[in-house]
C-alpha cells in the first residue's frame, strides 16, 4: 500500500467502492487522513464497513460539511453526460473532487521515497488502442531485465494499492482517459501516448473532450520524455507541442505505419522489422515476424512503444530483444488460444469498438471473424476497409441482426450467442484460418465485461479443440 499524506486529520470523502475505491480508502486510514465513503450498492456499502470504515451519503444535507476532499472513482461521470449527484454537490460546496491517481502522484516522494539511493521511477501509459498490452510489455521487458517493477492503474493492482517500491524501480502505470481527467496531480517520469479512436465520446463530451484529457498526461503532468504515437493527428499534433524542434529528444516518436525521418528519436515498425533511429542515423533494428505474442501491426506499435520506454530507462537493444521473444501477450488481446486442422483461434475481446477491430483485422489472412455486442457510436467505419480478409462473419449479440446491417456485402450468419458462433465458424473454417473474436462493440448486452466474453470464448474454443482430439 501507498500510504496517502497531507490529509492527517481531515476528513475525506471516497465515492465508489470497487477496487480503486477501497484500496483508497485503505490508503488515506493508512496516511492518518479520516475517510467516509459511499457506493450506491448495497454490497460495496456492506464490504466497506465490515473493515470498519464510516458511510457517509454526500448527497444527503451537509453532509460535505468538514469534508476536505471528495475522491471519486474512475467509471463514475464527473461532467458528461450528467455529473453523478454526489460531485455535483461536491461542485456546489467547493469541495475540491480528485482521484486515486491523483492521490498517488501527489504522495510520490514523501515518507521512504525520499531514503532511496536512487529514486522510484514511473511510467503512464495511455491512449484509445494498445496501452494494456504496451504496459504489461514494458513491466515483461524491465523484469527480464532484472529491474524491480510493478504494474498498476487500469491494469492489474490499483494505484494505491502496489507496494512501496524498492530502490532504482520503475512502476507502470496503464491510465485511462477516466483517471486521467480529474486526477490534480500528474508527474510521471516517462509518458506514452499510443494512439487515437473513437470511444467514450458521451464520457467526454465528443472526440475534442476526449483528446484533451488524454493530453492532460502530458500538458498537467511534464514529463522527463514523452513516447507519442503519430499515425493519428492527435499524436501528431501532440508531438509537435510537446517538441522544441529538431535534436529534441525528450520527445520520441513512433509509427507502426510509415517510416520516419530519424533526425530526432524514432523508432518505427514497417514489413515487420522495428527501427531505432537517432540523429538521423540508425542505432539498432528487431525482426518482429516471428514473435507469436505480438501479432499484427497493431502490437509492433505497442512494441514500439515498449521500446522506446526500455531504451529511455537505459536497456540495451538487445536486452529488449530477448524480452520480445519471450512475452505471452494478454489474456483477451490477440491471444493465442489453439490450432486444429491448421486453423488457429485467437481471443481479442478486448477490440471493444471498431477502430481497435480493424487492428486485428489486418493481422491476419483469412479470418473467421465472431463480432458483434453493444453498438458503440460510428457503426463499423473504420473496420470496412479491412473486410477484405473477412472469409465470413459470425453475428453475436442481443441486436445481431441490427449488427449485421454494417457489414454490407460481407458473408454473414447470426448467432446470437457465443455457443454457436464458435461452433459454426470452427466448423467452416480452413486451414489457414483465423476464428477471431474481435467483437467491435461493448459485451455489455450479454456478458459484464470484455473478460467475461473473453473467458465465454475460451471455454467453447477448448471443447472444439477437446472434442478433436484423438
């Protein structure tokens, strides 16, 4: 646990009582700060107060009263479309709202920190596509390397929640545009932006509301380096901002779709192969082809990324190399999950809306492609372009046949559920297939989360796989 300063005595207020919320109630009750906290179910209510902690409805009358600090957790609206009661009040009262994160941040560098001989580093990944799989990447290669890390935020552990680090560590931190946009303290060491697609635009209010708290990382906070993709304008534009012009280095630009012109840092993936290049010249390249854990060209930028973070933290070329090699991928994230008859099925769950679909589209051939859920806004747009290596689709989802009216001319069956979906797409596909789960939608309609449609995935893949087995 980190252990929250600066509130000693005062009384703070946590809305929302998932992981993020207790591990911050634990953290301020640690740091000598008196929390009360609140969750609008019952169950979140009950937890919390069985590890003794007061509830406090701040949307009751003056019950902000003495109230410091309001501290909300990520997936409640603190502006659009509605900011949640309990901040609105908090608005009203001047009761300052912040987050987990900005917690964190604001506690680096108090109690034990300031003992290590060579200080704890931290690394902020974000962006619309990638930063799960560019986080755990970055925290794969440092580990390989010997270096004490930690993963946290949207990934893994909460923020407060990880341990105190040790001397020379680095923390990894997947943030997204929820925890960035409230958080009143931002200082990472090294900050990654990915890249930029549609999502969350009733969150924010529209595509500008969501690039600007994605561009908090880098404006509130000031990193030592920024890592910035720039196959979107966003990034692009950020990476301009962010540059004092040629020979900046602090600034290090990716691309998984063109070559750059390597007078700055770049690093860029083009035919599979990773180039380093610095002042115009090149340092180091990696053939990216044959590691199965990083398919597609959507993950050589999340290697990319990765990269730049390892070289900016010191590692070697091929130091980072040999970390390549050896990492799984994530659960739900271009995974691998077995082959029959030469056809491969891979789980991306995790390809929630159209953009992060195309991706994984155009890893591979000839797909079998399972898709469909909640509709996100912007329909399949993005995604058409890559249809092409579509050998037939196969519908899921409570709407499948409202689904199926963006696919056009593409060979389609609706499903409905993941049962048959499976089913059919393993019974037609050839060798040389993908059945790919890239749903291009929420898994809101039939599942709780993307996991649990991934896990759903799994398990009828295994019993094909079982049933063939000789």
């Amino acid at each position: 646990m980190i252990p929250v300063t600066g509130f000693e005595g005062q009384k703070i207020a946590v809305l929302g009582l998932g992981r993020s919320g207790l591990a911050t109630a634990r953290a301020l009750r640690a740091g000598g700060a008196v929390p009360v906290v609140w969750d609008d179910g019952a169950e979140a209510r009950a937890r919390a107060q069985a590890e003794g902690f007061t509830l406090s409805d701040p949307t009751k009358p003056s019950a902000l009263e003495g109230v410091s600090r309001l501290i909300t957790s990520p997936g409640i609206p603190n502006l659009y479309p509605a900011p949640h009661a309990a901040i609105l009040a908090a608005y009203r009262a001047n009761v300052p709202v912040d987050n987990d994160v900005g917690l964190f941040f604001a506690s680096l560098g108090q109690g034990e920190w300031a003992d290590h001989d060579r200080p704890p580093r931290v690394v902020a990944v974000t962006g619309s596509n990638g930063k799960s799989t560019t986080s755990a990447l970055i925290a794969h290669i440092l580990a390989e390397a010997e270096v004490p890390v930690q993963l946290a935020g949207n990934i893994g552990r909460g923020v407060l929640d990880i341990d105190p680090p040790e001397d020379g560590a680095v923390i990894v931190l997947e943030l997204s545009s929820y925890q960035i946009e409230l958080a009143r303290a931002l200082t990472p060491d090294i900050a990654v932006f990915t890249n930029l697609s549609p999502d969350h635009l009733d969150r924010h209010g529209g595509m500008g509301g969501y690039y600007a708290a994605k561009r908090r990382l880098f404006s509130e906070g000031g990193p030592d380096r920024a890592v910035v993709g720039i196959d979107e304008l966003e990034g692009l534009s950020l990476s301009n901002q962010l540059s004092q012009g040629a020979g900046d280095d602090r600034v290090i630009r990716i691309s998984s779709a063109q070559k750059l012109d390597g007078v700055n840092w770049d690093i860029f993936a083009r035919k599979g192969w990773l180039a380093e290049w610095r002042k115009g010249r090149q340092v180091a390249a990696i053939d990216l082809r044959e590691i199965a854990g990083l398919a597609g060209a959507h993950n050589h930028q999340n290697a990319c990324a990765a990269y730049a973070v390892a070289r900016a933290l010191g590692l070697g070329p091929r130091v980072i190399e040999g970390a390549l090699h050896s990492f799984q991928g994530l659960p739900h994230r271009s995974q691998v999950l077995g082959a029959l008859r030469g056809v491969r099925f891979v789980n991306d769950s995790k390809a929630t809306n159209a953009d992060a679909a195309a991706k994984a589209l155009q890893a591979f051939p000839a797909i079998r492609w399972i898709c469909g859920g909640l509709e996100k806004e912007g329909g399949l747009d993005v995604a058409r372009p890559h249809f092409g290596s579509v050998r037939k689709a196969y519908v899921i989802g409570r709407e499948a046949a409202k689904f199926a009216l963006h696919l056009g001319d593409l060979p389609y069956e609706i499903c409905t559920d993941m049962a048959t979906a499976v089913a059919r797409a393993a019974a037609e596909a050839e060798a040389g297939e993908v059945v790919l789960l890239a749903p291009a939608a929420a898994s809101f309609d039939q599942y709780d989360n993307f996991e649990q449609r991934g896990d759903d995935f799994a398990t009828h893949v295994a019993r094909v796989l079982a049933q063939s087995a000789p």
